[in-house]
C-alpha cells in the first residue's frame, strides 16, 4: 500500500476486520454452515476469510477458492515479485509496449479513470515518489528538493500509454513505475467474492489488511457483518463499530506502515502531487 485510497480519502485509521462477537441477532431454525481461514499472508499483509454456505464441505471451498484467488492476482499484480505480470511492465515498457492480458488491462484503465475523477489524488504511476521515500527513510534523511523534481518528472497519469487494440502498456519517459497498491487489494477482493459466490457460498467476509468487503448471510446467524475500525493511537482500542450488509470497506492510516526520518514519521500513504 502507498498512495491514497480510492474509497476513503482522509482516513487515519487502519481498519482492522474482525467479526465480533455481541452483534448477533436471533439464529435462524436451519443455520448454514460457517467456514473460518483464519489469518494468512498474502499481498505483503495478512487475509482473512470467513465463507458461509449450506454445509462445511462447501464453505471450505469456498475458502480455498477465495484463497486461490488471491494468491493468482498478487502473483500478477505485486511490485515485489520480480516474475509478476506487473514488474515485467516496470522493467520493459519505457522501451517498448508491453503485452498484458485483459484482467490487468482493465484494472488499469480503472486506474486512469478513478485518476481523472480524483484530479490525479489517485495515481497508479507514483511509483517513483514511493521509492524515493523508502530510500531516503532508510538514509534517515528528508529528500532533497532535486530529487522529488526528478522523481516528479517520472509521475502522472499522462505518461501512461493504453493502447485498447493491441491490449499494450507503454511509458512515455524513462524511470516510470506502476504501484498498484491503492487499488490491487480491491479488485483481488472483489475476484474472490465471486469465486465464493459460483461454488456455493451464501454469504461471506474478505479481509486484506483492512480492505475488506462482506456479502450475503451474515455467519452464525447475525442479523449484521460486525466490523471494528481500531483505533489508531489505541493498539486494543475500537474507533468505532460498523454493522454492513452487502458492503466494502476500505481504510488506512498513517500508524502501520511508515519510514522515520530524524525521528519524525511519515506515512506510507504518498500524495502524488504533494510528493510526500
């Protein structure tokens, strides 16, 4: 994760899923059955799944599906993997148009647009901004001006090439790199959610390290998915609790995931046109 959140700008908070215990409504007379993956690592954080369906065998499936489609799409999508989909991009298409396949071709055209409506606070090619503050966070020291004007220079949405026909990727500068990391979570969710959904899950919850979406039958008989927000100066506090139905939530915060630089922190989350 490094730049601002496509569904919740301004946020400070991380938000931590859990379902919690003290929301339940009365259990219905022939309850489902509930499936529970537990946390696991996955897009540089942890997941967590819960599948509800009408017998365990199912609700399992469920869950391995869900499992196996996170795993596919941050195998495609990580900046981290050097064989992704995504890093062969970042290393090839200042040279020439890259070929990628239709799922990441559309997320990135997502991108573009959720650019444009957001006058560029969301911006998948600030790639470089992030990597500058990474660099400078392990030197302990502010990056100097020179540097965010270079690094600047390799930013903007403008300067991402799609090219519908040939379904290509180009850069039109040198030192340009895509970062997914506001946006890949999201859509990984939202391709497990279906997955869930076509082997037979009547409800369930996705959760990647605060990105997270419920659907269908609440577990256990809850009348509500519970959702806690935790706080983000509290390490055992809630901000607040969220009854959803059929609902995504998605936060991040300034508390988790940050460099510290003459003893200042600052956040993972980097704003493309401040360039910090």
């Amino acid at each position: 994760m490094n730049m601002l959140r496509i569904t919740t700008w301004g946020l400070t908070a991380f938000a931590m899923a859990a379902v919690l215990s003290g929301l339940s409504c009365q259990k219905p007379s022939a309850a489902p059955a509930t499936a529970d993956s537990g946390f696991y690592e996955v897009m540089g954080t942890f997941a967590h799944v819960i599948a509800v369906a009408p017998d365990e065998a199912m609700a399992q499936k469920a869950l391995d599906e869900a499992r196996d489609e996170l795993v596919r799409v941050d195998a495609m999508m990580s900046d981290y993997k050097p064989d992704s989909l995504l890093s062969q991009v970042n290393r090839r298409a200042a040279v020439e148009a890259v070929a990628v396949d239709e799922e990441l071709f559309d997320l990135l055209q997502k991108s573009v647009e959720y650019s444009r409506r957001t006058d560029g606070a969301f911006d998948v090619t600030v790639g470089p901004l992030v990597d500058l503050w990474r660099q400078v966070g392990k030197e302990n020291r502010p990056p100097t001006d020179e540097e965010l004007e270079a690094a600047s220079r390799c930013v903007g949405i403008d300067k991402l090439e799609l090219n519908a026909p040939d379904r290509t990727v180009r850069f039109a500068v040198g030192g340009m790199r895509l970062d997914l990391g506001g946006i890949a979570k999201g859509h990984a969710i939202d391709r497990a959610v279906r997955r869930m959904r076509q082997v037979g899950a009547v409800g369930g919850l996705v959760d990647i390290g605060g990105d997270l979406r419920c659907f269908g039958t609440p577990s256990r008989g809850r009348a509500h998915w519970g959702i806690g927000l935790q706080h983000p100066r509290q390490e055992r506090g809630l901000l607040l609790k969220l009854r959803l139905n059929d609902r995504a939530v998605a936060t991040s915060g300034d508390y988790r995931r940050f460099v510290v630089i003459d003893g200042q922190p600052h956040s993972h989350i980097v704003d493309p046109m401040r360039r910090d």
